[in-house]
C-alpha cells in the first residue's frame, strides 16, 4: 500500500527558492517549507517543465515552485 517510490521525486532547492528573508528567525522559519504536487500525467509535466525552465527567469520559477 502507499506510493511507488519510483513515482516520488525529490527536489531540494534550499536558498534557491525563498518565500522570505533569510536574515532573521521569521523569515528563516517561513523558508522551512515541504512543497507536494500529486501529478496524474508524468510525461506532459516533465515535458512542460524542461520547456519552462529554458524560458522563465529565476523570479518566474518562484511563482512556479509555490502554484
């Protein structure tokens, strides 16, 4: 029972990817975050993600990561 593990994909983005300011406790706090996406359709996601990230800037990622 559960998920496959061959269906999970792990991506961790660290400092890459912050919702707030590193420099104090709060925001540090808000950084420590777990982002879940259940995808039906693995190959369209793929697909459109490569396309995405050759086109978006980093700011635009952003937005991407916390849909």
């Amino acid at each position: 029972m559960g998920i496959d593990k061959a269906m999970l994909e792990v991506r961790a983005h660290g400092e890459r990817y912050p919702i707030a300011s590193n420099e104090n406790a709060e925001g540090r706090q808000k950084n420590r975050r777990v982002t879940l996406r259940l995808v039906m359709d693995t190959d369209r996601v793929t697909s459109e993600a490569d396309k995405a990230n050759t086109t978006k800037t980093t700011t635009n990622e952003t937005a991407k990561v916390q849909k």
